[in-house]
C-alpha cells in the first residue's frame, strides 16, 4: 500500500489514515495462515506419530497392568494344577542301609547282644490324600482361575480406556497447539503491519502495543499449550509402555465428535447391561463361588475321612556281623483311614468363623462393586449427554465468534472499526476454538468411559463419528 497515493488523490489526513490502517490491518484467513516455529522450541527428531488404532493395539499388546494380569492368571492357573495334584500319590526310589551293634532287645523283652545289619533297595510307594481339602481346595483354585480370568478381561477394559483417553488428551493437546500457533501467526503479523505503519505516522502507538500485549499473550499460551503437549505424549508413552523420551505425536488432527454408545439410551437398560456384561462382577461371583467351596472345605471336608497308603516292592539283604547275604525279594503294603480332630480337623471352630467370615466379606465385596458399577454409568451417562449438549452450545459459540471477526473486518475496511475490536474478536474466536476442541476431546473421552462403564468396551474399537468437523 502507497500511501502517498492516497494522499495525492484529495483524500483528507484523516480519511488518509484511516483508509490505510484498514488495509495494514486485513488479517490472513486462518485456514492459509503460516505459522511459524516457536523461537523457544528446539527441533527434534525424536518425534512419532500415532493413530487411535494403534494406541489401542499396543496398550493390549505392551501395557504392563495387563502383562501383570496375565501373570496373575499364570499363578493361579498353576495352583489350581497343584491342589490337582494331592490326588495322585508321590514316589520314592531309593537305597537304605542300616546296622546295629551291642546291645538291644528282643521280642520277648530280653537284653542281648548282637551284631547285625540289613540294606534294602527298591521304591516306595506314599499316599497321603486328605480327601476333604483336597476336593474342596480343587474347586476353590478352579474358581480363582476364573476370577483371575475375568480380573486379565476387566484390566485389558481398563487399559483400554487408559490408552483412548491419554490418545485424546494428546490429540486435543495436538489441536490446542495449533490454534494458537495460528493465532500466534496473525496477531504477529498484525503487530508488524501495524509497527510499519505507527512508523509511516498513521496509527496510534497504542493501538500497536494493544496488538503487542495480544501477541506476548499468544506466545504464552503456546508455550503452555506445547507443554501440555509433552505431558500428554509422556504419560501416553507410559500407558503404552514406551520409551517416554520418544515425543508422540497425534496423527489426527481433526477432532470430531464420535459415538460409541448412543447416549439417548434409557438409563436403566444401560445400568442393567452393565451388571451383566461388566467382568468385575464376574470376577466376584468367582471369588465369592471360591469362598463358598473354601467354607464348604472347612465345615464339611474334614468328615471326609484321610487316605494314607504306603507300599514297598525291592530287595532285602544282610544278616549277623559283616554278612551281606540272604539277599532277596521284599513287599511291604499299609493302607488306612482316619479322621483328624482339632486343628484343621473336625471341631475346629476358629477355622469354620474364620471361612464364613471370608465368605461374607466375598459377598459385601460383591455388592459393592454392584453399587460401584451402577454409579459408574450414571455419572459416565450424564457425563456424555452433559458433553454432547455442550458441544452444540461451542459449535454455536464459535460460529458466533467467527461472525463477529467477519464483521469486525468489514468495519476496518471502511475504517470505522478500531483495533481494540478486532483484539477482542481475534480473542474470542481463539477461546471459542479452543472450547470447542476440548469439549469434543472430553466427549469423545466419555464416549469410551461410558462404553467401559456398561462392559462393551474391547480392544482395538472403532468408533464412528455422528458430526464432521465445522
């Protein structure tokens, strides 16, 4: 813009100066705008993307609250084999050798002399099978591998939500970044256009440091906003068991609502979806199953009478002195039966309390988890439609502020506007971007805490989206 030109074609100063300020200030679209590296953010090559897909994929894959869960059902896999075992009876092979000298007594009861010694080699044969326990600690280890189970299910579910919502929180963070970056951009350029023309002698020095003051605000928010997005790739990373010094990046960059669960569903049925699908019930009712049958253990299984058995097959040698003749063949069988009183028997009261007592806590556990669960998708419910209700209300809002930056414009062109409107419409569009961004994250983010809530919830999802992005 020339504006001595203006000047020469009869135009007054201070139709002058307004004309030509309102041509310094046109502001870049912000779709165009180009945006330049923050002086203060280093460049890096340790930088990745990542789509939703694959965070889903390797929080199932690498997330460490699953591998410990997976080990959990490993250890209890192997108990249930163990308490399986005390069914089959244990062998024995070896060697014995035994001998004696002086003094001794015989059948009769008389004190004698002898010298003597004997060596046996062969295999013993040994049961001891507490029928009772064993029955009863057999169906207890059982149910405690389905609980550990459903405990890897209900874990990979909670991974899973870990894993979508730190996604987007890095993706809204991703989104922040940019609106202010763009922001950044304009009121950058603004700022220069109107130093330029504070120097030409047509604009008030005041107005450009208003622009100035905005400009220094952008440049904080970035740096907040780029700081947002480190933490948010770091605690990803951790989810996701990955080198946190590695900077992920969302590859998304547009956020749109998505739907997972229609939220218009009643209440009740999603409550009562939840009680049936959610593996944390599941897991109670196994862990209260195995209390039972330990409880069941310790009233009824010591009426189970114990079965000891004890057999020897080999050979028998030696003989008076240093002889080791008269080698051959030798069995020895015992078999019986018996019952145990006191302690870990019959009549053992404190074991009996202690069971029922485990039982009953199984139980209360149990309806907790109920009471749990049912809040859980009440809150995460109205969560959703609290969110999807104020996603219309920011769409709204930031079409308004759109309009108002488009009218704000319009006024500088016929230099009636002042600068200080346009701050405070470039202002509000930022802040109504950013509304609009973090709700539809928050969303998004509910979408699948409500799917986790009702037990639908399974790794990788994929979503579907009910709006494109304004």
């Amino acid at each position: 813009m020339n504006f001595r030109v203006l000047m020469l074609r009869g135009l007054s100063p201070g139709v002058v100066s307004l004309c030509a300020l309102a041509a310094l200030i046109q502001m870049v679209p912000t779709s165009q705008a180009q945006v330049p590296a923050s002086p203060s953010r280093a460049t890096t090559n340790n930088v990745y993307p990542i789509d939703l897909p694959t965070v889903l994929r390797l929080a199932n894959a690498q997330n460490l609250d699953i591998q410990i869960a997976r080990e959990r059902l490993k250890e209890a896999k192997a108990n249930h084999e163990s308490a399986v075992e005390q069914f089959f009876p244990w062998i024995s092979p070896g060697v014995a050798y035994r001998r004696h000298e002086n003094r001794i007594q015989d059948v009769v009861g008389n004190i004698i002399d002898a010298d003597k010694q004997a060596y046996a080699v062969g295999g013993a044969l040994a049961a001891q099978m507490d029928l009772g326990d064993a029955i009863y600690k057999s169906l207890a280890a059982k149910q405690l591998v389905n609980a550990a189970d459903y405990g890897l299910e209900s874990q990979r579910q909670d991974s899973t939500l870990a894993a979508a919502q730190g996604y987007y929180d890095l993706a809204k963070a991703k989104a922040i970044v940019d609106v202010f970056k763009e922001a950044l951009s304009i009121s950058q350029d603004y700022h220069k256009q109107l130093h330029d023309a504070v120097g030409a002698g047509i604009a008030f020095k005041g107005d450009e440091l208003r622009v100035q003051v905005q400009t220094e605000r952008y440049q904080l928010s970035l740096r907040q906003a780029l700081e947002g997005q480190r933490v948010a790739a770091a605690r990803l990373a951790q989810i996701l068991h990955l080198d946190s010094s590695i900077e992920l990046v969302a590859q998304d960059t547009d956020l749109v609502p998505l739907t997972l669960v229609e939220t218009n569903a009643p209440l009740d049925s999603l409550v009562q979806q939840a009680l049936r699908s959610r593996p944390e019930l599941k897991q109670s009712q196994a862990l209260v199953t195995a209390a039972q049958d330990a409880k069941n253990g310790a009233v009824y299984g010591p009426l189970i009478p114990s079965l000891g058995a004890q057999g020897f097959v080999g050979g028998l040698g030696g003989g008076k002195n240093g002889s080791t003749g008269n080698f051959g063949e030798t069995e020895d069988y015992v078999v019986g039966l018996g019952w145990r009183i006191g302690p870990g028997g019959l009549f053992d009261v404190g074991r009996v309390r202690a069971s029922k007592a485990r039982l009953e806590a199984a139980k209360l556990s149990g309806t907790k988890a109920q009471d749990e669960i049912t809040r859980q998708v009440v809150e995460s419910h109205t969560r959703a439609q609290s969110l999807l209700d104020q996603i219309a209300t920011a769409k709204q809002n930031l079409a308004t502020a759109s309009e108002t930056l488009r009218l704000t414009r319009e006024r500088k062109q016929f230099g009636v506007g002042i600068v200080l409107e346009d701050i405070q419409a470039q202002q509000e569009l930022t802040r109504a971007r950013s509304d609009y961004l973090n709700t539809v994250a928050e969303y998004n983010k509910s979408e699948y805490g409500l799917s986790k809530a009702i037990g639908t919830l399974s790794a990788p999802t994929k979503p579907t989206t009910n709006e494109t992005k304004p």
